[in-house]
C-alpha cells in the first residue's frame, strides 16, 4: 500500500494515468454506456461515482494547456436539459485543476463522443447512474 493515493484510484487506473502520454485522453463513463464495445482499455470501478473519481484523479493528472477545451461531455439528445452533473464537473474541475487550463466544457454531440471515446487511450466505467455523466479528459504535461 502507498500512502497518499486515495484507495478510489486503483492500481490498474494509477497504471493508465501514469502511462499517458501528453494529449492522450481519458473518459469516465456513466454505468449506462457502451464502454466494453468501445474501449480500447477499459477499467472498471462500478462501485465509484464519477464526481469523487474525477476530484481525485486531477489531484494527480494534469490537463491540456495547449488546446482550446481539455474536457469534454457529450450532448444531451434534443430536448433533455442539460445534466445536473455537469455543474459539479465544472466545479470540481476549476478547484482542481492546477494547470489552468480548463475555462469550460466542451460539449461533443453523442454520437460524435462515441467516436471521441472509441480513440480514448482508455475508458472507466464508473457506478454513477445519473445520464450523461460522461467526461473526457485530455492529459498535459507537469
């Protein structure tokens, strides 16, 4: 056991954090998406919110300071209002994020964020059941 890391980051998505490259991303599913069709790596953390895993994940993953948006969301269909969870991203994000990097969401249409999320270097699925809790993360450098 190492001290410091907070058991909700397992060995296996420390590993993946800390093998990414600059530019690589990362999303966090909801427990509703399609992650196993479309992961190239998927790690899977059914018991886990994607609120607490996202605060404790930027306290060790830098975001992309040399791109317009280093995090993105997938679009509601027509007609769904915009989730609820997406204020408590925005909000984890800007205490977290030492970088500076993060000025808003980027909002990617769902059907676009499937084809973002089939190139992700790696996809976790998270046991949060709230729809379109879905959050990509685009890693920078130290």
């Amino acid at each position: 056991m190492l001290r410091g890391i907070p058991s909700i980051l397992s060995p296996e998505l420390l590993k993946v954090m800390q093998e990414m490259g600059h530019g690589d991303v990362i999303i966090l599913v909801d427990a509703n998406f399609p992650a196993a069709s479309n992961a190239q790596r998927l790690i899977r953390l059914d018991g886990v919110g994607a609120d607490d895993l996202l605060s404790c994940m930027l306290e060790f993953f830098p975001l992309d300071a040399f791109v317009e948006h280093p995090v993105s969301v997938m679009q509601p269909i027509p007609g769904v209002p915009i989730p609820p969870i997406w204020q408590e991203y925005e909000r984890i994000v800007k205490e977290k994020d030492f970088s500076k990097a993060f000025t808003d969401l980027n909002v990617i249409e769902r059907m676009e964020f499937y084809a973002y999320a089939k190139e992700a270097y790696a996809i976790v699925q998270t046991g949060t059941t709230a729809h379109y809790a879905n959050i990509g993360l685009k890693k920078g450098a130290f």
